[in-house]
C-alpha cells in the first residue's frame, strides 16, 4: 500500500508574507547602503580638497603668494581673462596640460587663449583635459566637459570643450560683479572685504589677519544639467558659479545663485536654483554640493572642514573675508 507524501508546498499566504519581509529588509537596508556609499564619496570629496590646499601652499612657496583670482582688463572682458585654477597645475600633477596649454593664443571674439583656439577645440583638446582630483564623486556629472560652439553652426570639432572643477575659489563675502570691479579698480558693493580670490589681485600668507584656520579658500560647487550653454563649474571662465563662489549665501541656500544672462538653467529640486544676473555687481553663486546638510571646504591654513547649511549668514560672510576683523568661534560652523 502506498502512503500519500506529507509534504506540503506554501501556501500564497505564506508566500506573500515571505516577500513582504524580505522587502521590508530591503527597505531598512537600502538606505544604510547608501550612506556608506554616500560617507566614501564624501571622504573621496575631502582628500581632493586637502590635495588642492597642499598645491595652494607648494604654489605659495614657490612664487610668495597664492595664485590670482581673475586676471583680466580692469571692469571689461578682454585679454587674458585667466582664472586661478590653471596656475595650479603644474603643482597637482598636471604639468604636461599646462605645458601644452598655449598662453599666447587669441581668439575672437574676445582675444582668449582657452576660447575659439586650437586650446579648445574639440573633445580632445588641452582645455578639455578632466583632472580627477577636481571631481567630487558625489555629483556624478562633473567629468562632462562644458561645450559651448561659437558661432551656433560650428561642428562639434570647432565646438569649445572646457573641463569643470567641483571646487570654486571664495571671491569674498560680497558680490562683486562676477569677480570684476569698476572701471577704477574698485569691487562694486561697498561692503566687499578681500577674500583669498580677487580681480588682478593676488593674496599672501601675510595678508590673513584674521587667521588662516577663520577664512575660506577653496568651496564645492555643483555642475549644471548638461544643456550647451549650462557652463557651471566650468573652471576656464571667470564668472560667479563657473570658477567664483561667493559667501553672500549660505551653503546649499534655495536662494538662486545670480549667474552671467542666458547662462541659467533653474532646477531647484536638484539644489541648482539659479537666475539671469546682470553681468555686473548682483552675479553671486553659493558653494553647494550633494551631501547631506552641508558642504565641504579648504580653510586658508589647509585644513578641510564641513559647513552646515544652518551656519549663521553674518558667521559665514566673515569666514569669506581675510582681513574682516570679524571674531569667530571654531564651533560656530
């Protein structure tokens, strides 16, 4: 005689309870995942900063001074409208791309060596060349070049191809007109004060009266959302949001960023609110980034240290001046 077999399949009850459990533990363990994803590109984040505040001082001790801000004709957009970030690389291993990067070139319309030159053009050229140690991992679009074609016609092989930086330089606590001052050579809100980036300016170590571990150097910054003219972070450009951070808002504010005229493409949700500023003495950009509450960035003495999105506005215009006489607590941000 044959027994009928006692053994059972589950039941859809059973089943159903079953995956409802395994989704449940999914759910508590997806989001530790991603903040131990998250805490190793914010860690990636901070060694790029300390490798940039190691070039600042070695460029420091090499020539007596930090390198200049924005060198370009007082109050106008001419010849050699240079940013900051290319003097450093012969001191954070990209000596061969400032070597092989032409200083002598003009092209039109303004007379620039990075623009509408054998510099720039195409995907290969010496200004598209990405530097690593400038990307922060947590923004994940950085290493996309800025394209920008002049005239609107041109092929993608006469197109400018411009890296980004996901660290900007501080420009001070002010706006001062996209890193311009008037025609006199003065920044164009009163109430500037130096910071360690300027206008045909550079900044030594003796000029940190307010200490180097109080005043800002290097902050993050956040690359737009791919458009042809989106050129945030793009270090070449002088302009505020492109190699310019200013202390006027505090990090990650919701406030827009005020960037050059048809340079702005506004996405809020994606900490990006941006719009139209003039060109002149409102252009202002926020250090931002896609961490949670707050932002990286390099003191003057080297030091990283982490920003909260809640640091008092007045505390933070401070840390953007060198010479403020501001007093400022170590705990305050």
């Amino acid at each position: 005689m044959i027994r009928p077999s006692k053994r059972r399949g589950f039941t859809l009850i059973e089943l159903l309870v079953v995956i409802a459990i395994i989704a449940v533990l999914i759910g508590l363990l997806l989001p530790a995942v991603q903040s131990a994803r998250e805490a190793a590109r914010r860690s990636q984040c901070v060694n790029n900063l300390k490798q940039l505040g190691i070039a600042m001082h070695n460029y420091h001790d090499t020539l007596g001074s930090f390198p200049p801000g924005a060198l370009n004709v007082q109050g106008g957009f001419s010849s050699p409208r240079q940013t900051w970030m290319p003097h450093l690389y012969p001191y954070m291993e990209a000596t061969n791309i400032y070597n092989n990067f032409n200083f002598s070139l003009t092209g039109p319309p303004f007379g620039l060596p990075w623009y509408n030159t054998v510099n720039s053009f195409g995907p290969t050229a010496i200004t598209a060349m990405t530097i690593s140690t400038l990307l922060c991992p947590s923004d994940g679009v950085a290493a996309t070049p800025f394209k920008q074609r002049w005239p609107l016609d041109a092929t993608d092989a006469l197109s400018n191809h411009l890296s980004r930086s996901n660290y900007l330089g501080f420009f001070g606590n002010i706006s001062q007109g996209a890193g311009r001052p008037t025609a006199s050579g003065a920044p164009s809100d009163p109430f500037h004060q130096k910071a360690t980036f300027g206008h045909n300016m550079v900044t030594r170590m003796a000029d940190f009266s307010d200490g180097t571990s109080n005043s800002l150097m290097i902050g993050e910054y956040l690359t737009g959302g791919g458009e042809l003219n989106d050129g945030r972070a793009c270090l070449w450009a002088d302009f505020a949001g492109y190699s310019q951070l200013y202390t006027q808002l505090t990090p990650n504010s919701s406030s827009p960023d005020l960037l050059y005229p048809s340079y702005c493409f506004n996405y809020p949700t994606r900490n990006l609110p941006c719009a139209n500023g003039t060109g002149g003495g409102t252009d202002t950009a926020a250090t931002r980034s896609r961490h949670p509450g707050g932002v990286n960035v390099l003191m003057g003495d080297g030091s990283v240290r982490f920003a909260k999105n809640t640091v008092n506005v007045f505390i933070w215009r401070g840390l953007g001046s060198i010479a403020g006489s501001e007093v400022i607590s170590a705990d305050s941000y």
